[in-house]
C-alpha cells in the first residue's frame, strides 16, 4: 500500500465517522426537543 491509499481510507473512515456522529447529534437534539 502506497500512501495514497492510506489516505484515501483515512479520508473514508473520517467521512463515515463525521456521518455517524452527525446522525446521532440530529437524533438526540429530535429527542430534546420532543
């Protein structure tokens, strides 16, 4: 693996993750306000 691969999966799990965390801010804040 040269290290553009390396940080292209960096890239992807930082984005996967950013996705994950936002969702459960968005539920959390839906469950605050209700």
């Amino acid at each position: 693996m040269n290290w553009i691969d390396i940080l292209i999966i960096i890239l992807l799990l930082i984005s996967i993750g950013m996705g994950i965390w936002r969702g459960f801010i968005h539920e959390t804040l839906s469950l605050l306000a209700w």
